[in-house]
C-alpha cells in the first residue's frame, strides 16, 4: 500500500513539474496532461517550496508502521513532584514497548542520545 502511494506520489509529482514547466516557459501543454490540466494547477497554487520538491520517504514518520513497533520513551521534569511521578508510570503502562527513564540532571540532548543509541 504504501509502494502504491508513493507511486502515486511521484507521478501527481512528475505531471506537476511538467505543467509548471510549460506555464514558465510559455510552452502548450503536454497533450497528456490536458484534461487533468484544471485540478493539477489549482494544486500547483497551493503549492510552497517545501511542497513543490518531491517528498522523502525518510521523512515520512509512518513508514515503518505495521512493519516495526516504536520505542516510546516517557520521562518528567528534572526535579518531579509524586504525583507527576505516577502519571509518568502510568503513561508508560499504557504505551506497549516504551521505558520510563529517570531525568535527574540530565539535558534534553543527552537524553535524546540515549534514546537513540537504544
């Protein structure tokens, strides 16, 4: 499923390049591309820099899903009171794979480092 959305993607990618292609170079339309002209460029204006490049599938957070389970990682503040202590407890029961980790005094950095070499 996902293989088809990305093939979908790139095509609907493709088919936009070349009509903004030829709107830019004053060029007719590829005749193949005439009657989807109208929806294609109603998209083409909503379109931005980041959204006009072709998407990545390393940056698409749902890649993995159904194929390999998250780790979720819960932690609290540097100093938490009890009650903060227990809801954290209760967080991590309620997410499958994940691990609760004592902040003490460590920055945000270090505990994302951990989280990655684990």
């Amino acid at each position: 499923y996902r293989k088809n959305l990305s093939g979908k993607d790139a095509e609907a990618y493709e088919k936009k390049r070349k009509i903004r292609e030829a709107l830019r170079e004053g060029k007719a339309l590829p005749t193949e591309l005439r009657r989807e002209e109208a929806g294609l460029r109603s998209e083409l204006a909503w379109d931005d820099e980041r959204t006009q490049a072709a998407a990545n599938p390393m940056d698409d957070e749902y890649a993995f899903a159904g194929t390999r389970d998250p780790k979720i990682c819960v932690t609290t503040s540097r100093d938490p009171s009890s009650r903060l202590k227990a809801f954290a407890k209760e967080v991590k029961l309620l997410f499958p794979n994940s691990q609760r980790v004592n902040r003490g005094n460590h920055k945000t950095s270090e505990l994302v480092e951990v989280c990655r070499s684990n």
